[in-house]
C-alpha cells in the first residue's frame, strides 16, 4: 500500500505530510469545508494536483490529517493499493423520494459480493436517517460484512451537506467504497467517552426522531430540571447533551444528539430515531472523558491485529470537537501513540458515524463516538 496525504488551507499552497509521489490508479478521499468544496476553482485545483480518475468527495466539520484538526480545508488522502482492489458506487436519496431504506437496498445491489471484506460509507448527513440506511444496506449484504463511515458535516452551521464520487459534490449522495482481496486487514471500533446523569427512564412519547415525553413528562421540562440554569443555553449548545439510547429489543446503547428545540410542543428533535418504551438516561462530557473515548476507540480497533495497520481513518463527531475545543488535537494523538508512528491518519469530524460494536459485525449508527477504521495489506 502506498499513500500520499496533503492539505490546503484557503487560498495556500497544497502542503504534503510525507513524500509527494505519482499512484497507479489510487482511491482518493477529499474531505473539506462545504463552503470551499461549492468553489469551481478549488474543485479544479484539486483534481489539478490530483488527476485520477477514482475521487470521493464529502464535506465535513472539520479535517483530521496526522495529528492535526484543520479548518476551513481540503484534505486529500490518495491510497493505491498493491494486493488488493476497491469499488466505489453511488446513489442520490433525492432520487428515491428521500426514502433511505430504498436507497440502502438499491446501493447495496450495485456492490459486487464475490470476495468482498469491508464496505467504507461517505453519505449525505443533513436530512437522512443513518438506521434507516444501515437497515436499507443490510437487506443487500451478508451481515458478516462490517461497514464503517459516517455522515457528511457542515460545520456548525447544519444548513446541508456535499459528497459526491467523480462528480462535483452535491446535495443527497451516498457513495459506497467496497474493499476486495484476501491480503486486506481491516478492523475497527467505535467509542465515545459521554457521561450518563441521573436515573435510566422511558420514552413514552416520540415520533421518529422527535422526542416528546420521558416518563410520560415533556422531555423538555426533563432536561429543564437536571441543566437548571444550563437549559437556557440548551438551544445553543444541545450537541454537549445527547440522549443514550437503548431501543426495545437491543442490549447495546446508541447516544442520540440533539439537533433542535421545539418550545412550543415541548419537543426535542434528535438526529436520529428514538423509538417509544427505549430506555434513556441523560448525558454529558468532559474533555477528559471524550479523549479516554478516542484512547479506547484505538486501543478495541488494535485488538488482535496481525500486523501494524499502514492506514487510520477516524470519524468523529462534531459534538466531540466542541467539547475538546482548543484540546481538539488530542483524539488523533491519543490514536497515533496505539497505532503507531509509521501510520498515515486520515480523517473528518462528522454528522454521524457509522460501525458495529466491538465484537461484531452487525452495524449500527451511532452520535458522538470516535469511530476508527484501520487498513493493511
């Protein structure tokens, strides 16, 4: 495997972490800020610097290169690989109605399976459902086959996002990258860090992914009483108190971020579903704790590996970065010291990530976890 990193800040010159070489017919991440990936000029400067034919654009919020978070950016990784082989399809969920079941069906039929190891998600994160996109994916795939990724970001800003794969990035894409070959170790894990408070309860009222009542009382006036004068500022800040989430039937806990308020139905709109009868509990973090979650997140991923991994790629959630704030550097060197100096990192912080639990294969959708995915060959 061989791999080229390099980064452009607004209006810079490309900078390259290591050396700067030509690749065979490489697969080529690009993740940026949406603001610049919308820019003809810098879309052209890109495919300038990097002229292959094998591109995946996604916005994000936010760039993780080596172990530094960059902003206002384009990050390239480009990975050509010398044992194995890769294959990329796409799918828009405008062009199904914005039904995300159907589109997870219809992509996953595209996806040869013959000798397929691992399935690599950049999608669409600013009106889909992730669950729904796993469930439409696993009506196509063996659930032996483990997917990682994430959901496109924006920023702060959740006005929308941008992927795209050969095309100029674009609103409601999913882009699907199948990795082939037996001499390919991929492994994975997903971690977050968050603090459960106060006692585990019921949702008793929700619709989707809206959250009306806990314990048969306005879920509002639930957090109103824990946050106390913090409430106030709730609107401005819900993505540093999300919901753990244990829906009926399952044993493992999702965390679900709060994306909106609703005063006037004494509603909160989360990012994902949170079914009726699921048990809850109220969460909050420290950067201590998010930096653990990343720590742990690369300590399950390294977990009887036959080799060191040559590539990480991190997604991580918006809500983490704003927790670690000027400490935002030290999820990807916590994950440099476990994986190993000679590993090229290369990853965004995102609107949702996508992995199994630790131990499985089965996938979830999970708000703000460090998910990793390490790559050998």
């Amino acid at each position: 495997m061989k791999i080229v990193q390099a980064y452009k800040l607004k209006d810079n010159n490309w900078n390259y972490y290591g050396e700067k070489q030509t690749l065979n017919n490489p697969l080529v991440l690009a993740f940026g800020n949406r603001y610049l990936l919308e820019n003809k000029d810098v879309l052209a400067d890109i495919r300038n610097e990097f002229p292959y034919e094998h591109i995946v654009f996604g916005s994000s919020a936010g760039e993780i290169i080596n172990i530094d978070v960059v902003e206002e950016s384009i990050t390239v990784l480009a990975i050509e690989f010398e044992k194995s082989s890769f294959v990329i399809k796409r799918d828009n969920i405008l062009d199904h109605n914005k039904d995300t079941l159907s589109l997870g069906t219809a992509l996953s039929a595209k996806m040869p399976k013959e000798n397929l190891k691992h399935l690599f998600i950049v999608s669409e994160g600013s009106f889909m459902s992730g669950t729904s996109l796993i469930k439409g994916f696993e009506h196509g795939f063996d659930k032996d086959i483990p997917m990682t990724g994430g959901l496109c970001g924006d920023d702060t800003r959740f006005e929308r996002t941008l992927a795209s794969y050969k095309e100029d990035p674009k609103e409601g894409e999913i882009i699907l990258i199948g990795f082939y070959g037996d001499s390919l170790e991929i492994s994975f894990a997903s971690h977050g860090g968050w603090l459960g408070f106060g006692p585990e309860r019921i949702i008793t009222k929700s619709d989707g992914n809206v959250l009306y009542e806990i314990d048969d009382q306005p879920a509002l006036e639930l957090y109103k009483k824990y946050l106390g004068d913090k409430v106030e500022k709730l609107a401005e800040s819900t993505l540093f108190y999300p919901l753990n989430v244990i829906a009926p039937g399952r044993k493992d806990a999702v965390v679900r971020t709060i994306l909106s308020i609703d005063t006037e139905k004494q509603a909160m709109i989360f990012a994902d579903n949170v079914p009726e009868n699921s048990r809850v509990q109220l969460m909050m973090a420290s950067a201590d704790g998010i930096s653990q979650g990343a720590y742990n997140a690369a300590k399950l991923a390294m977990q009887n590996r036959e080799k060191k991994p040559q590539l990480a790629i991190p997604v991580s959630c918006i809500g983490r970065k704003l927790v670690l704030s000027q400490r935002m550097e030290e999820e990807a060197e916590l994950i440099k010291q476990l994986v190993g100096e000679n590993t090229a990192i290369a990853g965004f912080y995102s609107y949702g990530e996508i992995a199994p639990f630790y131990g499985n294969t089965s996938c979830e959708f999970h708000n703000q976890t460090m998910t990793l995915t390490l790559i050998s060959e």
